[in-house]
C-alpha cells in the first residue's frame, strides 16, 4: 500500500496542476507529462471517483435504513465532530512531520486540498495547512486489523475540497516520494477522520484558479464573472487549463482568495516590509506614535479629502499624517514613526491607486542638513530590500512563477543613486522617447515620463531603486523647505522603485513666518481652519529644522515583485468602486 | 567658576520646581528649603534678572549704532543661525556625557529649559534634549582668553524658555553636583551658541505646569482656561505653587504637553505596550494584517457608526475589525493580529471613551477548547505587564511622582484569576455594596458593578487583573458561540484591569447554519447588508473553530498606571467635543 497514485491517476483539482503554480507542489509536478495523456488520465479519474461517489451514498443509505451489506465496525472514527470527539494522538503540525514519527500516530488538522477514491476500498486525500504544507494521506479498508471500514474510506473519498478535518494518522514512508505534495518523504495512513467544517458543494473560487495570476484588473467586469469563473474552475480539467479568475473575483471570494500559496506569500512579504521598517528604525532610536484618523479640518488644500457628519460639526478623514509627524517633532520627541491607514477620496481607477491604504511614515530632527534625512530613508529601504532578498528567497520564487519578475536591482553599497529632478529632466530630454523632449524643469513629472526614467536610469546606473531631488517649488505642498540656494527648488524628493514612485518626502519649512509667507504664495491663508492649527504649533515653541518621508507598503511591495496592481498586496483594498467584503 | 547657582538664587522656571515634578530633576531638588526663604530668593532673582536683560537690551543697541562701549569681539560666536554657521566640535547628545568627554569640546543641540544672568558677566542656562535629559550650562564673559563677549552672555541670558539651541562648549565638572539637571556631575561651558528656533515671549503651558498632573477633566473648560494658565504659569513662581492646567489646557497646547518628561514616559510606556503585544505574538507565530477602516456596510447593527458619502454610495468606519479577524482565519492563516484605528460615533463624554481608538486585536484557530484563546490572551497581557515592571521602573516613577498609583497586583505565576459571570454577580451579591445585592446573571454588569467586583477580587484573590468568563447571551453580538453545556451563556469573556474592561473576547460561530440562527435570534436577518457578506464567507468555505480579542491600548496604559483619564495616552484623543490639534 500506500504507494502514490501514478501522475496520470491525479485528480480533478487544479491546484496540483504544475501549471497552476500552487505552491511548492506545482513546481515539483510531472512536467513531462503530455496534455493529451493528462486530459484522457483525468477524464477516467473524474468517472472512476463519480462511481465510486454514487456507491458510497447508496451504501451510506442502505447502512442508515439498516439494510446495510454489512454493520459499520468503524462508524465512531469518521463522520462530523462532536463536543465529545476525541483524538488522543499527539499533535503535530505538517512543517514538523519528519523521521522522529516514523510510524507513529499523531493528530493532524487540515484543509481538504484533493480526494478521491481509489476502487472500492481506499481513498487519497490531500492534506493542507499553514499555506502550503501539504501532505498525501491514505485511507484502506482492506489492511487487516484497522479499525476502517468501506463504508469510512467512501466517506473520506467524497469530502468536499477546502472543508477543514481533523485526522488521527500513522506516519509512513511511501513507496515513492510523493510528487504532488510538498511533503513529499511522508505520507499519513488515516485511523480516524472528523469533519470540523464543511465546504460547500461548488466554492466560488478553486483554489486552482486563486493560484493563478490574476486575469482582467478591471473591477466593472466584477458581476458577471464571479460566477462563471466559479463553475468554470470545479468544473475544467487542469490540464485544459484552469481558467484565469479576474481581480474582482479574487477579491469578491477572499478565504479563497487568500488561501492560494501565492496570496500567502505576498502576505507574508508585505508584513516583512512592515516590520524591516520599524525594526530599522527603533534600532535608529525612533519612536512610534499613532496620528489620528479623524482631523476637524481639511488640512492641506481641502481637495480629495472624506468628509462626514460628526456630532453637531463635521470631520475628514486625514490624507497623512504629515501634520502629526510635525507636531512630534515639535514636541520633542526628535525622531519619530507611525505605520497606519490614510485616506483619498481620489476617483483613480488605477492598479496604483486605493482611497485606504497603509503609509510608512517617518519624520527626524535635521541636525546640519536634510540629506540626513534622505539618508536614513535610503537606509531603512536598503534594510527592507536586503531582508526580502535574504530571507524571503522562497516566497519570491514562488511568487515569480505565477507573476514572473526580473530581479530587482539595487544600487552598488555605498553608490546610492540621486539625481536632481532637472538632471532627471534633461537625461529624458536627451535620451527619452520622443515625447518627452520638452519636458520643463519646473513642472511635475506625469507618470509616463517617471516610467521612462526609470527606464533609463536602470539603463545608465543598473539600479532599479533611485531617488529624485529637489523638485520644483510648485511642484511640492506648501510645507516645503524651499532650497536655500535656489529657492525655485525645494529640499523635497520622491524614491521611484522600477520607475515608480514609493516615497515622497523632503525638509519641511520649521520658522512660523516663512511657513506664513509659502502658505500666502501658495494662495492659502494661514489663518484658515485646518492650517491654523498647524501653524499655531510653530509659533508656540522654537522647532529644530526636520525632515521626512512617508512610504507607500503596498507600493514596495508591487512594484520589488513587478505585480500587475496594489490591489493584490493590500488585505482588503479599497476603490473608488470598492467597499466590500 | 562653574560652581553651580545655590538653590536659593535658582530661578524663575517652572520646570525646576520639585514639587512640579518634571522628571529626575524634580526628584533631586532641594526639599528642605521653606517655601518662604524660596520666594524671597525668587523674587530677588526675578528682579537681578530683570535689571541685567534691561542692561543687555541697552549694550546691544549701543553696539548697533556703534556708539557701544566696547567692540564686540565674539559677535560670530552668536546669535541666529544662518546657512553658513558651522560648528566643527564633536556632536555628543546629552545622555552620552560621561567622563570620556571631561575637558573635550563638543557640540549638542538642545532646548533652553531656564536662562539666567548672574551679575553682568555670567549667564546660566539649562539644556534638554530627549525628554529629560538636562544638563546646566554656563557662560561668562570673566574667562581671559575665551571668546566671549558680555554681550555674548546677556543675549543667552536673555534667550527665551523652550527655544532651540545649537552649542559649543567644553565640558567640566562643576564644584559641587548640580541639584537641578539630571546630568549631575558635568556641566557645559559655552563658546558659542546659536539661536536655531525662537519661542514666542510667553508660552501657552509652561514646562512646570505641563508636568503636573491634569486639573479639570472637562472638555468644556477649554476656551477661558487656556489664556489664563498660560500668563499664571509663566508669571507665578514655582514656590507658591505651579499652576494647575486642565486637561483641554494640555491638549490645545500640544507641543510644550508632549516635552513634559511625564508625557514622555507615558508615551514610552505606550509604544512599549504595543510592542510587547506584538513581539509576542510573532513569536506565538501570529501573523499580521491591516483590516479596513472603511466598509460598505455597518456590521454590528448599525448603532454608533460614522457614515460619509463615498463617491455615489456610503461608508461607513469600522467599528472593530472582527470581521476581518475572522476573514483571515477562514483565509487560512490561522493566527492573525492586528493593530490599527476603530472608530464609535457614541457620544460618550467620560474618561474611558474616545471616538477614535487603537485596538491591538488577535484572533486564532481552536484546536480543542476556547480556553486555549483565554490562555494566550492572558499570555500576551502577562508579558506586557512583566516586560513594563522590568524595564520601564523609571519611566513608571517618575509617572507615580506626578499621578500616584499603587503598585499593580498580578496573580501569582500559573494561578490566573478567572471567574466565570455568575461566580462575580455572586460574589458581588454576597460581598458587594447594598446596591448589588439583586443583581442578576443573564443582565450585563454596570461600570460601578465592574469597580466594585474589582475591588472584592484584589481583596480575596490579591490581583488587578483578572478574567470574567461565560458571559450570558444576551450581553453579547451575534457571532458570540454559546456554551454546548449551557446555551444561555457564551463562551466568551471580558478582562479587567483594577476594576474595568480592557479586553472583549470569546469564541466566535464558525458555522454558517448556525450563525444564522443566532443572527435571527438577536432581531437580525442573516442576509442583511453588512451581515450577508460576513455570512458568505462562512457559507464559502469550511471554517475551523476559532476566537479572539481586542485590548484597547490607551485603556491597558491608563489602568496600569492609574491614570486619571485614557486622554492622557492616546497622542492625539478624539472626543465627541475635540478633533483638533
């Protein structure tokens, strides 16, 4: 027993397709294997596990009636969990299986990624947790001495996928190491087996096609999709191709969503980017703080800001916490973070945009001048790529084989890339597309000319993580520490990873009456709500010159693995057309 | 030189008074003075103080228009700063200062916490830097050979309280410890100093005032009180009393609030709260994840729910993120926490409650029984409360110099106190205030109940901290999961810190039927909006058990410390009558 089911015998379920790239399993498939043969092999298992269904449910029928072929011996080791269910077997995680439970029992819980029957009397299933830690488990009536029946393997053999069991199991070496699972030296021969919660019938979205790379990123095609797709995926052949599940899908099924090896591992980077950040920075003698959500004026022009009834007044929701960082300074606290939503009511349907998302934010005390500021940015990114590059080498890859990326490219140790936002300027207007021969050092730069920038400067220093300096003033918000050697420039700068912007930052002006005089210039009054308040801070006390940054985390996290939008890194990203689950 | 003032000459700031409590200074001041002796001295240092600035003012426009009595030979030594101002000395912060520097010269930047003149020739200033580090600083214009000017000496004795400061001075050891400075057995003699930030001529809370504890609690004192403590606090001597400023005077000045060394050490003690929850739970292999503020729908009912319009539909804020937590398990992450903004449109005016609030929130598969989410709950709490009693003993004296708090009692190791609902209304009926004698088990308990088992539980069980089990189901929301043993009670709970709720928690229903029972049950429909896509998920997929809980940061710190409100720990609190600064 227990050999593995030959690769032509493997089963309906997409995510064990090599092509579908679910984890570690797909990239250890049968990619020998011929479509054809494949299709032919899966169609037979397909009508092979229905029989074997069908059986199952007239035997189960016959046994309730108690007209049964034969009385259940094993019918308390199987069927749904009770409040009095017991597994006294030790338990033991997938990630921990090794040669130390050799043949002995332990307690297993799982996710039902694959089952079937094989004839009569035994049924694989595949077993899953924690992401992908998947391993084969068997189930035989005909060993001799086990407490299973015919009755407990049909019953296994029919579990719905993504149903969750808990298992009691001996561990086995099988015959041959197990291909589809990323367990692959161990297998479980299952004594007992308790459903703790079923899956439906047909689920929303397979765990095949939530393994794949997203197809259309449009969020309009959201209603007609999701339930084709849905029936598309548990019905097709892997081997025809899963078919590709849209973003809306994805986002409109997310257990589903989220269970895929590869959502998982963008989750698991993303958090990495988190916490590099802050451990870069409390090692730097930061300190955190939280800025609230809810401001009691539009602070910084009063475009694109959320607004809603509070009490008897009205609040907005803060664009960044930009004021806050300032007033931490000023408050003594000389060097100062915060990691938190913020908020753009900004109609962009883009694969750039959310109207929530995650800043990583951070603003220091400038002792001689604000490239220490830029420094410790560049520092912290550094850290952050360093850390992905390092230890998340397994994430990456596997990342890569659904949404395939060139290595990310960093700056030789030491040889941080800087150019100045004209230097920017004119190396696009010698060396860029044709379009963009004009471009003028005093206005922003579009998104096109970044891109192609970013192209070039790849090109020119090999590095995909550059910084741009010294934008022009009526580029930058009214905070802005003019360049004191040209004061049509600012001390202000954007960090672009693969010719995209991820950080915008910059010296902040700290003197009340040149904050007054830039406010006045910008056509604002410094006395009106919601920068009054601002201003009001530096005129209470004397506030050492600083600077910052605030960072997009789901920005770093798109454009260092190249996916296609930011919605596929943000848990639960919000649009303009977006509000839900 | 460089003997330190004696106490009786000390000065008119605030900050210096023991009795203000402004951290180690405050502590070693000189306690055996009279109160009437200080006065006297005060005066007489107000008034000597006042004459040498008047003289200053003269000399500086006698030099102005040239006509002054002496050239002033150390006019590039001071003044404002410029682009051009260098200081090539070493820069050493405070806290480094040590016997390694001892005759060295060096550079700090810094606040003016007290500026004085000693006669004509001499002035004494006090820096700061990093919350409390304080360190006396002298000047005179006696020294043959220095580069110092009388001029030089009257234009620092004359800077103005809580201005920004970038010196150069030699460090010495004064003739005797200084009492007033935390840097007792150094002091700075200085060479050159330049002017980086001015404060304004008064402030709106001085240091002194800003570090006693919070007079009035009421938000509605605000607008008289703010103009009147300010002109008290800078005007009144410190003997006779700081001022006390309310806690609306503390928020609306919210830079010279946050450089009192007691908001720092609040602050301290809150990100290290938030750290610890975190540290432990990474290594319990939690994983993190960012919930969204906005939703589409409200969840819970719909009461206490901001709504804003939201391009052509409505949001809503997120009341907790529950849902979420809850969407993560069934996603396949089995052990997820958060830390993020919540928000409550009640219009609750107590010190418990804000509008806006940071929930540190967790949420975890049960494998056998909910007690295993109690237990990491109570883990996670334990190591927050031992890590503060380790390493935040000075942090947590200073903060009892200024609001007094009894040591909190932890249950002994291994004997956590947890009562279930009925065991604490019995107590209470049997032990509690005449007023609870009739109090019932399947009602919820009043925040007098709360204080008053409390205060029964420290008495018999010797703790603060403690669990309230089983409570009943009609105390609880929907996703509550009742107790297989008795349905009218839930298997979820609250925990108490001296008396009041810090923590909600339980196992939640992780089967869609019977979700939906209990959604009817409670006067709900299972396929309402905000309801029906929370269902979905569970009607999606298999979900494993599963339970949770979500601490309020700001409440932990204040209940810890014995704060008199959680507006003194939040950054920046939101009330329904405060959204500004």
């Amino acid at each position: 027993m227990a050999k593995p089911p030959k690769e032509a015998t493997i089963p309906t379920d997409p995510a064990l397709n090599p092509a579908s790239g679910s984890g570690a399993s797909a990239t250890e498939g049968a990619e020998t294997q011929s479509k054809k043969g494949a299709k032919k092999a899966e169609a037979k298992a397909k009508k092979e596990a229905e029989k074997a269904r069908k059986a199952a449910e007239r035997e189960a029928q016959q046994a309730a009636s108690g007209s049964g072929p034969s009385e259940d011996l094993a019918k308390e080791n199987y069927g749904d969990i009770t409040p009095t269910t017991t597994i006294s077997a030790e338990r033991v995680n997938l990630r921990k299986i090794g040669e130390e439970y050799l043949g002995k029992t332990v307690k297993v819980r799982a996710w039902i990624q694959n089952a079937r029957m094989q004839g009569a009397k035994m049924a694989f299933v595949e077993l899953r947790e924690e992401g992908n830690w998947t391993i084969q488990g068997v189930v035989s009536a005909s060993a001799e001495g086990k407490p299973v029946s015919k009755q407990m393997v049909k019953w296994i053999g029919g579990l719905k996928l993504e149903s969750f069991v808990a298992v009691e199991a001996t561990v086995q070496k099988p015959l041959e190491p197990v291909k589809s699972t990323k367990v692959s030296g161990y297998e479980l021969h299952l004594v007992k087996c308790y459903l703790v919660a079923s899956a439906p019938e047909v689920l929303g979205l397979g765990l095949g096609a939530a393994s794949r790379a997203v197809g259309s990123l449009a969020e309009e095609e959201e209603k007609g999709e999701t339930a084709s797709a849905a029936t598309a995926v548990e019905g097709l052949s892997i081997n025809e191709g899963t078919p590709v599940a849209s973003l809306a899908t994805h986002l409109n099924n997310p257990a589903m969503h989220k269970r895929a090896p590869v959502s998982q591992a963008i989750a698991d980077i993303r958090i990495a980017v988190e916490d590099y950040f802050c451990e870069y920075l409390r090692a730097h003698r930061f300190k955190k703080f939280h800025p609230p959500s809810l401001i009691g004026a539009a602070s910084e022009g009063g475009a694109n800001v959320f607004k809603l009834p509070y009490f008897e007044k009205e609040a907005f929701l803060a664009q960044s916490p930009q004021f806050y960082k300032q007033f931490e300074i000023a408050g003594g606290r000389k060097r100062v973070y915060c990691v938190g939503p913020v908020f753009r009511a900004e109609n962009s349907n883009t694969p750039r945009h959310m109207t929530e998302f995650i800043g990583l934010d951070l603003e220091m005390e400038i002792e001689e001048h604000y490239h220490e500021v830029m420094h410790m940015l560049e520092g912290v990114l550094l850290h952050i790529f360093k850390g992905l590059s390092e230890n998340y080498r397994e994430e990456i890859e596997l990342i890569r084989t659904i949404y395939p990326s060139e290595e990310f490219l960093l700056p030789k140790d030491g040889h941080e890339v800087r150019l100045t936002f004209a230097e920017g300027q004119a190396l696009l207007r010698a060396e860029g597309p044709p379009e963009f021969k004009d471009v003028k050092d005093n206005e922003d730069m579009s998104t096109p000319q970044e891109k192609a920038l970013g192209a070039l400067v790849r090109k020119k220093f090999g590095t995909d993580f550059y910084v741009l300096d010294k934008f022009p003033v009526d580029a930058r918000p009214f905070y802005a520490m003019p360049d004191p050697a040209n004061p049509e420039v600012t001390n202000a700068y954007d960090f672009m990873m693969r010719g995209q912007e991820i950080l915008s930052g910059g010296q902040r002006l700290h003197l009340p009456h040149e904050l007054e005089a830039m406010i006045r210039r910008k056509g604002l009054d410094p006395n009106q709500p919601g920068i009054k308040e601002y201003v009001d801070v530096f005129r209470s006390v004397g506030v050492p010159p600083h600077g910052g940054g605030g960072i997009g985390l789901d920005r770093v996290v798109a454009w260092y693995l190249n996916l296609p939008s930011v919605h596929l890194v943000c848990d639960y990203p919000r649009t303009p057309k977006r509000l839900s689950p």
